[in-house]
C-alpha cells in the first residue's frame, strides 16, 4: 500500500482561496453618487433619467443633478450640475461643477457580460470669498 500524496493535504486551503475568489467577484460594481451600483447597459433610444443626491460630508454640503438619454441604439449621453459649499473656514467655499458624458455599449446583455466604453469631461470652478493676504 503507497502512502497518500502530500500535496493532497493542501487541497482544502486552495478550494477555500478559490471560494474566497469566487466571492470577492460576486460583489456589485460600486458607482458614482447618485447609483448605487454601475449599470453596464445604456438607455433605450428616445428614454431619459433624472438622478439627483444630496449629500453632506463633515462641512461640506451640496446637491448633484444628473440628466441623461438614450440619443443611439447602445449610446447614452449625460449631463451633470453640481453645487456644495464647505463651512469649515469662514468664508465659506463654493464649489460648482458641470460635467458631460457618453457611454456606448455596443455588446449589451440583459444577464450576462457587456462591453462599452466611457468618455466623460468635467469642470468645476471653486470660489472662495476671501481676500489673499499681501
């Protein structure tokens, strides 16, 4: 009679890392504010969305407004206007954003896998009221 393997002994550690793998992948992609979970496909040519959040982070407050539509089979285009202001320093600071988007996924499935890609540009113009020191 052969002894057994001793490779065999390290067997449940590889299916427990394997598990552990397999799980990690399970989670939902994270988004931006205002989604929860990124949505791999596009709108329906002819439909829109409206997003809005707000948020609030120690001092800082603000609002986000997103508008998007489905302008193409498999294209979507969006456009975002954002507002905060932080009172941790008198005066306070202001922040304004605007921001624009195209997503084009030309491999959509209901269940499983899609491809696309984004493009996206972005501005946001901060104002502070203070006066710099000379």
């Amino acid at each position: 009679m052969t002894p057994p393997l001793p490779h065999f002994k390290t067997f449940p550690a590889i299916a427990w890392c394997i598990a552990l793998a397999g799980l990690n992948c399970a989670v939902p992609a994270a988004a931006e504010s205002p989604m929860h979970t990124d949505d791999a496909g596009t709108l329906a040519q002819g439909t829109m969305k409206l997003e809005a959040v707000a948020f609030r982070d120690d001092k800082t407050r603000g609002v986000d407004l997103v508008v998007g539509a489905g302008v193409l089979p498999g294209l979507e285009m969006e456009a975002v206007l954002g507002r905060a202001k932080d009172r941790q320093y008198e005066p306070a600071t202001t922040y304004r954003g605007l921001g624009f988007g195209l997503k084009w996924v030309p491999l959509q499935s209901d269940t499983g896998w899609s491809a696309g890609g984004r493009l996206d540009w972005g501005h946001t113009r901060v104002r502070t009221d203070a006066t710099p020191g000379r």
